[in-house]
C-alpha cells in the first residue's frame, strides 16, 4: 500500500507538472504569459489503525470509524498512551456469558432461523459482524436462573444414591445440551466451565436446595458425580474446560445453593474431587472459590495447602463486593497459579450508560489488568420479565439480549463483550499499556494485530496518542464513550 502510494503521489506531481507548463504556454495578445495558479493536495495519509465505537447514550453501538489514523512522528499537543508487546502477560481464555438453563430454553424455543440468526450473531468466528463469543459459563445441575430446581440425581425424601446409579443429564438433555451443540458448529473452540449451585439435596445436611452444606460422608461420591456429569458431556460432544467447586459458597440464600468453607473446599479438593479426577484421566481444570473480591483470603488459603494446590488451576471471582484487585492480589500471592472472572450481573433497573462504563472499566479492563483470564457477566438470555427463573431465584437479572417470541433486543451486556471479544480472540495475550489515569488495557492475537480498548468517563472528548514501536497514532474517543483500536 505505502508503495502504491508513493507512486500515486509521483504521478500526481507530472501531471500537476504538465498542467503548469500548459497553463504557462498561454499568453496574453502583448506575449505576457498567464500563469494560472495550480493547487496540489498531497494525498491523504495511510489508515493504519481500524477504530471501533460504541457511546454509552447508546447514539453509536459498536461502529466502526471512518477516520484515518496514521502512525508517524509529527508532535503534537497530545499525552500519550503506550502500548509495548516486548512486554507480556497472561494468555486469554476468552470473553462472554453464562449460558444459563433459562437462556438455553429461551433460545432453544425460538423458530430454526430465528435461532441460526441470533447464535450467528453470538458466536460465528467466520463473520466479522459477530460478537465474537469465545468463552461460556453454565450450571452443573440448576441454577437461579432455571425455570425449575433439579440435579442430576434427585431421590424421593429419605433415599438416597451412593453408587449414582440414576445419574441422569435428562433435564440438561432438553434445551442446554442441544443448544450448546448447535454453538459448538459455529466455534468448535469455544471453551466451556461449569458451577453447581447445589449438589443433590440428599447429600446436603439441611435436605433442601436453599443453603446448608455438603455432608462429609458424600464428598467422596460428591468427587464421583462432577466426574460422571463431564464424562456424559464429553458423550454429548461436549468438552468442560473447567469446573468451579461451587458458586458461591459464602452465600445460602438462593434457590438452588449451599455454602462451603475454605476448610472444606480444600478437604474436597485434596482429598476426593482431585484424586477422582486423576483416576478416571479427567483433564478438566479445578478452580476454587468463584464469589466475590471482598474475600481473597479464601482462595490463598486454599492455595497455601500444598496438598490441595496441586489439584487447582486457579480460583475465580464476582464484583458483588470489594474490589476488583484482589483478583492481583491473589495472582501475586500465587502467580504460579490462574485468575478468572466469572460473573457480574446486569440489572433490570440499571442503566445503559452505568453499566458499560462501570463493567468495561471492572470486569474487562479491571479483570485483565489484574491477571484474569476470563471476563464473563452473568447472563445471556432473559424473557422481557427477566425470566426464567427459579422460585426465588433472580428477579431483575437482564440478559445480554431479550428474546419475546422472534423478537430480539441487544441489551447492554452484549455491547460489553462485544467491545472486546470481537477484536481479541481466545490465546491472544496481554501486553503493557499504560495510560496515565485513561482506563486501558492491550492484547497481542495469534495473528501479530495489536488491540487497545480505551474507556473515557468523562463529559469532554479525549485526544490522545497511540505510542507503539517509537511511532504515535492521534486519536480522539468521546465523552462517556469506549473506543477499541487495531492495528
């Protein structure tokens, strides 16, 4: 391109050339000569950069600019932000939502193209228009966010099932399994982790689905059953990258959940859930504690019991609480080991512009930063009632889209993810950026691109400079908007 241009330039100063000496062959009746004057307007610059935004008054969702944005040298007035890929950090799983049982059965109900159209939308890896889904999460057994309470292996009251012999995924069978299928043809490298909620009520010391805990003498068959739930996915087709022990074990008010001690978890662990998975050749990844950041003494602790660490890819957190560093706080206490983010909601009564500042500033830009390898909200689908859901069970929690029968609307949660996961595909890794105050955060894909998401917060436009490889690109995102750059 740079040489074509040098040659367009070249010829355009000839045939600016000839035009003078024309203009100057004319004369007046006295043989003065007439010049004419000649304006010549040097060609535009190269565009190096591809700009994509999305403001949060919702006037531009996930446009891409039209503006030329070259790198070169020329000073201006303009501060900096540095991107560096000499300098890396932790290699990215992916980007997206938890496929919830009630998203699925939404989804699944739609007509056959409705249904293409919207997974298309989500997930396709050959569409340059689509979201660029690459990670999901989903319940192990029921969630809140169910249209009923089951597990894999429920019993009438007072029986129960030590060897699982009525293990079942029936209830799964109906509308997650088919649905995640369809999206596995889309991206067939998508990867996948799962969260109980609750195990079977007969194993639990309350017999019920809402709180309690995990019996003692069931943790051995507990171990057995997350062993039996990702040998009969894989039958479906279905890999589970990882599973998390349980969705928050310091909280037993939903419908279904339970609660765990990090002195627990670490018995499970190390002493049963670990172990099974070495003996059945089970490569799925454990990752513990999956609640808020008010608490990263849970995770550590877990993690300083070398017994129980060895079992542990690393532990996953919410914003529900605290603060999103204590996912850096953890990373450094144990950088051998991995971060995730896994859930934030976006709420019925919440607005637009709050939640895609507030998420894209914590739970993606925050996230990276602090060594995540995952941002995922919670959750894909909800009905205009924000619904399924259990009795008792989430009331105001929004999807990504809202389906009403073919109707679908894109809520802000999509535009969220979109924002990244579009641009930074799974195994892309983080690189330095920096950016004095402006919320940022940079990747390097597979492919050598750069990309830069840059939030600006404020009420007055942000001119700045994209700094890479001793070159600086001018560039300028608007009030309470985020821009992402690839170049």
């Amino acid at each position: 391109m740079k040489n074509y241009l040098k040659r367009k330039n070249f010829l355009f100063l000839i045939i600016a050339f000839a035009v003078v000496q024309s203009n100057c062959s004319k004369t007046k009746s006295g043989g003065e000569a007439i010049v004419s004057p000649v304006i010549i307007t040097p060609a535009p610059g190269t565009n190096d950069v591809s700009y994509w935004l999305t403001k949060a008054d919702q006037s531009v969702l996930l446009q891409q600019q039209n503006t030329v944005i070259s790198f070169g040298t020329i000073a201006n007035s303009n501060g900096f932000i540095d991107v560096d890929s000499a300098q890396s950090y932790q290699a990215i799983d992916g980007f997206g939502y938890t496929l919830t049982g009630g998203s699925a059965e939404l989804i699944n109900n739609m007509s056959v193209t409705d249904k293409q159209n919207l997974l298309n939308d989500l997930f396709s890896t050959t569409s340059g228009s689509s979201a660029g889904v690459s990670y999901l999460r989903v319940s192990l057994g029921a969630s809140d966010l169910s249209s009923s309470v089951f597990s894999y292996d429920d019993m009438p009251a007072g029986q129960t099932d030590m060897p699982l012999a009525n293990f079942s995924l029936d209830k799964d069978s109906i509308d997650l399994v088919p649905v995640l299928q369809q999206i596995l043809t889309l991206n067939p490298a998508i990867k996948i982790m799962a969260s109980p909620w609750s195990p079977p009520v007969w194993m639990k010391d309350n017999n019920s689905s809402i709180g309690g805990g995990l019996q003692p003498q069931y943790y051995a068959v507990y171990a057995k059953y997350f062993v039996k739930y990702i040998q009969a996915m894989k039958a479906k087709g279905i890999t589970i990258d990882a599973v998390t022990i349980q969705n928050e074990p310091q909280y037993g008010g939903n419908n279904p959940s339970m609660v765990m001690s990090a002195a627990q978890q670490a018995d499970f662990v190390k002493n049963h859930l670990g172990p099974a998975f070495a003996a059945a050749s089970v490569t799925t990844k454990i990752i513990i504690w999956d609640h808020n950041c008010d608490n990263a003494n849970y995770p550590i602790s877990i993690l300083n019991d070398a017994a129980a660490k060895q079992y542990v890819s690393g532990s996953a957190f919410h914003l529900y609480a605290g603060d999103i560093s204590a996912l850096g706080t953890v990373h450094n206490a144990h950088p051998d080991k991995n971060v995730y983010f896994t859930e934030q909601w976006t709420q019925g009564s919440g607005s637009f512009s709050g939640d895609f500042k507030y998420h894209l500033k914590n739970v993606v830009i925050g996230s990276m930063a602090n060594w995540s390898k995952t941002a995922l909200i919670w959750n894909l689908a909800s009905n205009p009632a924000y619904g399924p859901h259990t009795p008792g069970g989430c009331t105001e929690c929004k999807g990504a889209v809202t389906i009403s029968g073919s109707t679908i609307t894109k809520n802000v949660a999509y535009y969220i993810i979109a924002q990244i996961a579009r641009f930074v595909p799974a195994n892309s890794i983080r690189i330095y950026s920096n950016g004095s105050g402006i919320s940022n955060i940079a990747f390097k894909r597979t492919d050598g691109k750069k990309v830069l998401l840059v939030l600006n917060e404020g009420n007055a436009d942000l001119s700045f400079n994209i700094r890479y490889n001793a070159k600086w690109a001018p560039v300028t995102v608007p009030a309470n908007a985020a821009g992402t750059f690839i170049w």
